[in-house]
C-alpha cells in the first residue's frame, strides 16, 4: 500500500518524490550569525571615543554574559586615531573571566549597544562597561595577545568564535606607542547570542 505525505495545512497539498527517489524541497540556507540577526540575537558594542594620555596599559571594555544562553565573540574591533607623541605598535590583551578592576566597579555604560535587528527591541543581558586612560582589570587569565600597528584605519582581530557562557566575562586592554601623550580610540564588538 502506497503511502502519501499531505501537508498539515489543510490545503491537500503533496509531497513529490522524483525517480531517483528523491524528495523535492525547497530551502534557504543561511549561517548561525545570519540566523541570529533575523531572530535579534545579534549585537553591536562599541565604547565610544576613548582618549588615552599616557604610554602605560588601561583597560578599555568590560563584558560579562549574565543572559541564559552563550554569547559567542568572532572578532574585536580597534578604530584607532593617531597619537602625539607616540611611535611603534600598541600592545592588546583580552583576558578572560575577569571580576575586578576599575572598569568593572566605575560600571560606565558603552556609547553603543544595539540589536542589529532595526525591528528588534530585544536587549542583551550582559554587563558592558567602558574604561579609559589608567582604569584597570586586575584579575583573570591571559587569552590573546596582539600587536597592532599605528594609527589611521580600523584594525580587527580575529578570536576565533570565544564563546562566553552564563556568569563568564572578557576585558580589553591596550598600551599605546612609547612617548604617546593624546590618542584617539573605539573598541567595538559583534556579539552574537545562540539560542540554537
């Protein structure tokens, strides 16, 4: 006996099946960041403009996932202005599961933190702090480093995907160029929450 699939819609409709006894369906593939925008589980961060006045580290942004389902992070953002004074690279530390320092107790607000669904007003449940000139993370372990060259067009790092669970944290710190005295800086993040 010959068995029928029918649509659930009431509309009688069937499911064709070809000679070499394949189904025939229509899809639309898209990646998980894809996904996620289109379901406003996608995020921009952005610190704002930060001026550092010195050559000595201070720590930039604070993240901490406080939401129910992983946060993952594909990539950091520099937009870097030129420095007075300074030569040579910057020096970039992301450090993980960080609690304690000046950007995470001032709890500063960044300038930006949007869905990157324009129809979405779905919020990130997260706490993202920005610092600046000698504020300080002073815990946490070390999870990437990275030389970044002077000034005058964006720099973005590649992490890999870092995915940050429930109750886990990042923070970014920089040292600008030796004898820097007045640099212009944004740090900005994509961040993507995979409810899938």
């Amino acid at each position: 006996m010959a068995e029928t699939i029918i649509d659930g819609t009431g509309k009688g409709f069937e499911v064709k099946v070809d000679s070499n006894n394949k189904l025939a369906v229509y899809s639309v593939s898209e990646n998980k960041v894809e996904f996620a925008a289109s379901n406003g589980d996608s995020y921009n961060i952005n610190t704002g403009t930060l001026v550092l006045t010195s050559a000595i580290e201070s720590s930039l942004l604070y993240l901490k996932n406080n939401g129910d389902f992983d946060l993952h992070l594909a990539s950091i953002g520099f937009l870097i202005g030129n420095s007075t004074g300074g030569a040579g690279d910057l020096n970039v530390t992301v450090v993980k599961n960080c609690t304690l320092g000046t950007v995470v107790t001032d709890e500063v607000v960044v300038d930006i933190n949007q869905n990157k669904n324009t129809g979405s007003s779905q919020e990130l449940v997260a706490d993202i702090y920005k610092g600046g000139e000698g504020k300080t993370i002073t815990n946490g372990t070390d999870l990437y480093y990275s030389l970044v060259a002077g000034a005058g067009r964006p720099y973005v790092i590649s992490t890999g995907t870092v995915a940050i669970p429930k109750g886990s944290s990042i923070g970014i710190k920089l040292t600008p160029q030796a004898g820097n005295t007045s640099m212009s800086l944004q740090v900005f993040l994509s961040v993507t929450e995979y409810k899938i």
